[in-house]
C-alpha cells in the first residue's frame, strides 16, 4: 500500500517533470528523405511556424529513402517506441502496407485537418476504415513534358499534343525522330511508372478495394499492357536507358525529346539551361476505356505523425497551422523547390498563376493544378512493388511479340503467388 | 611458346587491373564534372571540381560527420583488436576439453545473417538506453567471430617455445601476451587493422538502425542520403565518395606491406 502510494508520488512528479520541460521547449523530429526537395520544403515550413513559437525547435533528419523504409519498418516492427521520430514522410504507394502491418502506430487525423481543402485522391489513399492518417504533402500529378523547340520542328505545336492517346504519341515519336533524329522519351525496362500512369488515368490499379489483385479480368489493366507494349516495339520512340540517372540525363542533356512523369520532375528539368525550350502537355489516354482521362499520377508522398511519439500534438498544430493552412508557404516552396502541393487552397496564390518563361510562358502550375483536381483516386493497395516486379518480368517476352493474354496471366500468378 | 603464354598471362593482367580500376577512376573523374557531363558518359576531367566541393560542404557537417566516422572505426577497431586477439590466443594457446565445442559453436553463428539479429539487438539496445550513441555502434562488432577465428588460426605458427621460454624467463601471462605475442604477431595484427577499420568505416545497415540524429550520422550514410535526390547530383555524389574512400585508402597504403605478410601467415 505504502509502496503505491510512492509510485503515485512518483508518477505524479513525473507528469509534472515532464509539463514542466514541455513548458519550456519542445523537440519534434522529423524523418525524410531528399534534402534538396522534402527537407527544404519542411525546413521552409519549420521556419515558420518557429518564428511564431520560439519554445518549438524542429529537427528534420534525413535518409536515403530505402533507409528510412527499413529503419521505420525495423522499429515499428521491433515494438520499441523509442527512437521514433514525431512525423515521417512516406511515399503514397506504401502508405497502406505501413497502415494495416502497425495498426496504432500512426496518429488518425480525421479530426484533427480539414481534408476537403487536399486533392481527394492523395486522402484517400491514406485512409483506412474511415480513418485518414496524412497530412499530403507534394503532389505526383503526370504531364507530359516535352522539347517545345524539337516537336516544333517536327511540326506540332501546343495544341497537336492536346487530347490524343498513347498510340498516337507513338506516332508523334516517329516524325520527331525522322525530322530531328531525337527519340521522343527515355524508357527504362525495369520501370513500370508508365502502367501505373495508364492505370490511375482510367481510375484503376493492380488491387481492388479489398486488397485482391485487379489484373486478369481488368479491361483497364489489359488496355495499358497493350498500350505500353505497342510504344515499346516501336524503336523509333525512344531511346533504352537502365537506371535512374540514364534516365534523367537523357532528357537533361537533350539526348531526348521529352518525359511523361510526375509534376516533382519540375525542377530537374528547369535546371538545365535550356529555357523557353520546354513546355508540358497533358499525358495522353488510353484509348477505348471507359473513363480513361488525361490525369494521373506518378509516386508523391506524404507526411505521418506516429502515434508513440512525445511531442505528438505540437506535431499536429504544426502540421494544421502550416502544412494545413499557409496559402503563402506552398508559393514559397513552389517557387524554391518545385514542390507542387496537395492543398488545394495554394492554387489561388499569386505562384501557382504565374506564367513561366522557362516553359515559353505557359502557366504551367496552374495546368498541373488542373489536372490534378481531375485524378481519380485509386487504392494502391501494400503490393505495388511486387505487381510492378511481375509487369516488367513480361515486358521483354511481349516485346519480342508475345501474347497478351498468356503474359496477363503469368503477371496475375505471379503476383497471387507473391500476396498470399 | 612461352612468350605467348607470358604475353597472353599479361594482357589478361591488364584486362584485370582495368576492370578493378575503372569504377575509382569513373568515381575521381566524375567528381571534376557536372551532373549531366557524367550521365551524358563524359570520361575526361572536368572543371567543375571546386563547384562540387563547395557544395558538398555546404550541405554537409563535414567535420562533425568525419569525426563520428573516424571516432567509431577507430575505436571500433582498437577495441575488437583487443578482445578479438586476446580470445584467438586464448583458444589456442589454453587446451581444454570444451575447448574445440565452444569454438564449433562460435563458428556456427557465423551463419546467422545480421539481418536476423537486427530487431533482437535494437531492442537489446533500446532496452539499456544506449539508442543513438557511439557504445550502440561500436558494441555489436567488438566481439568478431571471424576476427577470432583468424586471429585464432595464425596463433597456430606462434612458436609454443616462445612462450615457454618467456615463462621460464619468470613472464605473467599478461607480460607474455603484451610483450612477446603482439610483437611477433604485428603482420597479422595489421592484416586485422586493415580489414577492421574497413569494414567499421563502411559500416552500413546497424548505423542506420541505431542512430536517429544528424550529429551521429557517419560519413557512408551521408554518402546515401545524397545519392536519392529526385534529380541527383552526380558531381556531388562522386566527391562525397572521394572523400570517403581516401581514409581507407590512406590506411591501406600505410599497412600494406605488414597487410600482404598478415594475410600469407603470420609470424615474422
């Protein structure tokens, strides 16, 4: 009896220990990777809200992003809280694998943000049984960028790049490489980006809603295996890279004509001395699917706060105060980052309107934020990166004039095989 | 005929020599280009040299990430020289019946992959509070298996006289080992120092599991972290990978006479 009432004592003076120290300064960690982009953007926003709460001091780590992955998966799965970070970022595409494997690792903040202001896909992603997790922070919304001054040559202006499907981008990649002797893209093999550009333009994924797979009766599925391929046999299309670094120094030296990729690519692109040379278009559709469009999306990622962390609701009323309110904190990120936001708000603002010279004047942000308003919001489902490894272990195979249809059903057993 | 073989045995030296060299050249060429002269192939030095250095010390705490680097290899590898070497001796010097079974079963953790230790260890260490220090680095690898067992097997061609002789001479057992032992045994001892302080200083997958701030990020980490930028830059990449590999490098040309007689078989 005498020895509870002591550890009351003790636990009493232990909240009161630790008001105290909160009273006096508190310490939120944040892990992310990508210095240059996540890091500045979140240093950004920490310099804001500090200058309004000089007790908070905000630490943001970063890490490869296969580190933070497997150092985030080790701890959450080792069941120690210590160590954790009070937000961390991942990426859209695992967001529900990281939901459903730590159930009550991850803060709910269903009541906490105003989720109608975030473009609707990016929340729903995050969201399990009613519950949404993320603040969404960058936006992985497609385009297809491209060498205005090349595809002028060429003979197409703005406007000939508008509406058309993937088969006749394909035929776009012909007369550039004839009239400039310049593939239009850079594809590598081992990427199955453009399949799930194809499939979210069309409002489908590998996995239905309830986590099992969406490919062998998938029409959508079928039309962009299709699609892809077909570009791919043609040669003239584009030049074969291996690698993340070919693939941007193709279009970065100007070994080729153009990228279809998410918004994020932005900023390599504009860093490259060729201004009033680029422009973007919407991607293309698939054609004959029923509700395919011209918007997708392409990785993007965003912020979690962990329930086990000590600094939580200073977190959250950091993330409502400035990732969840700040019209004029998402210019200053677009503008020094490239990082094109989930909050929808932003686009009122003075640089999400402006024309941009390196794009010959085109009000690209505002393009972008057109067309994410009209991505369709998909389920990623926690098997993205197997059904992609199935994907691409085709592609070689239906190059070489494989069927369809047997490959469908190869990717669909090795997948089944790989989720049970 | 012989000539034949001879220049045939060469040029496949050659070929060999090239391969092993081209990944350190294409990494200190690299380091003098720009992001796109080196996507783009370029093989020749570059001028962009000082712009890379700028920048990588204007994005990274170079100082305080050396130091954490250069403070757990070493002392990692001073550490694990002393307790590796000590119990090498101990197994072949000491004989008893358990003996042989203690190191059998030493040898079969070898086979356990660190992998699976991983999760074990960080609660281990989370358990002592010791998350995010050096101790937590260090610890895990000062008791190395393989470093036990090789420091067990050239214990073999330490002459038994020798000992003898030093405890007729009135010796401790300590005053032999300190004396005598680490003298005789200073080839292997480099041998040992060499490949410690390589595999301390490039140490990977544990540093990122158990540190969790910047002020205890090591160099191999940092190097990491650069590299997955969305557009990354190569010319910063490459000379934070100059930087990191001098030290081992630096190391290895110091020891490398003592390294060659270490790894031939020990005493000298």
């Amino acid at each position: 009896m005498k020895m509870t009432a002591f550890k009351g004592v003790l636990a009493v003076a232990g909240i009161q220990l630790i008001t105290a120290t909160m009273a006096l300064a508190t310490d939120i960690t944040v892990w992310c990777w990508a210095p240059e982009f996540n890091g500045a953007a979140m240093n950004e926003a920490i310099a804001r809200y500090t200058a309004a709460n000089p007790d908070t001091k905000i630490t943001v780590v970063d890490f490869a992003k296969g580190d933070l992955e497997t150092k985030l998966q080790t701890q959450l799965a080792s069941g120690t809280t210590e160590g954790l970070p009070d937000i961390v970022l991942i990426e859209d595409y695992g967001a529900q694998k990281y939901l459903l494997s730590f159930p009550g690792a991850f803060e709910p903040l269903t009541d906490k943000i105003d989720y109608s202001q975030f473009a609707k896909y990016k929340v729903e992603l995050a969201t399990v049984e009613g519950q949404t997790y993320s603040l969404p922070f960058d936006s992985g919304v497609t385009g297809l960028f491209y060498r205005s001054d090349l595809l002028e040559q060429a003979g197409y202006k703005a406007d000939a790049l508008k509406d058309i499907t993937w088969e006749e981008l394909s035929a776009i990649g012909d007369k550039v490489k004839e009239v400039t002797g310049k593939p239009l893209l850079s594809v590598d093999m081992n990427d199955a980006g453009a399949i799930r550009i194809m499939l979210q333009s069309a409002g489908s994924w590998y996995f239905n809603a309830d986590g099992t797979a969406n490919i062998k009766d998938n029409p959508v599925f079928k039309a962009a295996l299709t699609s892809w391929v077909g570009m791919l046999k043609n040669q003239n299309l584009y030049k074969s890279v291996s690698g993340w670094g070919d693939y941007t120094g193709a279009f970065n030296n100007g070994d080729v004509a153009g990228v279809f990729t998410g918004v994020w690519m932005t900023g390599g692109i504009k860093g490259n001395n060729m201004s009033g040379k680029w422009a973007v278009a919407p991607i293309p559709k698939l054609a004959g699917v029923e509700g395919a469009g011209h918007a997708s999306n392409l990785g993007g990622s965003s912020w979690y706060v962990l329930s086990s962390a000590p600094s939580k609701d200073a977190a959250i009323d950091f993330l409502q105060k400035v990732w969840a309110s700040d019209v004029d904190f998402y210019q200053k990120i677009l503008v020094g980052q490239g990082a094109f936001a989930a909050y929808l708000p932003a686009r009122d603002g003075e640089a999400y309107s402006a024309a941009d010279a390196y794009f010959g004047g085109q009000s690209v942000w505002k393009d972008f934020s057109d067309w994410q308003a009209a991505i369709p919001g998909v389920n990623y489902g926690i098997f993205t990166n197997e059904a992609d490894a199935a994907v691409t272990a085709q592609l070689p195979g239906l190059i070489d004039g494989g069927d369809i249809d047997a490959a469908i059903e190869a990717i669909d057993a090795q997948i089944a095989q790989q989720i049970q | 005929m012989n000539r034949l073989i001879s220049v045939v045995a060469q040029a496949g030296m050659w070929l060999a020599a090239f391969i092993s060299v081209f990944p350190f050249l294409w990494m200190v060429t690299g380091a003098t280009n720009t992001a796109n002269d080196i996507t783009g192939g370029r093989f020749l030095p570059g001028t962009n040299l000082f712009v890379n250095i700028a920048k990588f010390f204007e994005l990274v705490d170079a100082g305080r990430v050396f130091f954490n680097s250069f403070f757990v290899a070493i002392t990692g590898t001073a550490l694990t020289l002393v307790v590796s070497s000590l119990a090498g001796y101990g197994f072949e010097i000491f004989a008893s019946k358990a003996r042989d079974r203690v190191f059998a079963g030493l040898l079969l953790l070898l086979s356990v992959p660190f992998a699976a230790m991983m999760i074990p260890l960080f609660v281990m260490f989370s358990g002592a509070g010791l998350i995010n220090t050096y101790i937590a680095m260090i610890a895990p690898g000062v008791a190395s298996i393989f470093m036990i067992f090789y420091f067990r097997q050239n214990t073999k061609s330490f002459p038994h006289e020798l000992r003898d002789a030093a405890k007729l001479d009135g010796l401790k057992e300590h005053q032999i080992f300190w004396f005598i032992y680490i003298p005789v045994m200073r080839s292997t001892y480099a041998a040992a120092m060499i490949i410690l302080f390589m595999t301390n200083w490039n140490a990977y997958l544990w540093p990122l599991i158990v540190l969790q701030t910047n002020e205890m990020k090591t160099i191999t980490l940092t190097v990491a972290s650069l590299a997955t930028a969305y557009t990354p830059d190569y010319g910063l990449i490459m000379i934070a990978n100059v930087l990191a590999t001098l030290p081992t490098v630096l190391v290895f040309f110091l020891l490398q006479r003592r390294f060659v007689e270490g790894m031939l078989g020990g005493v000298k």
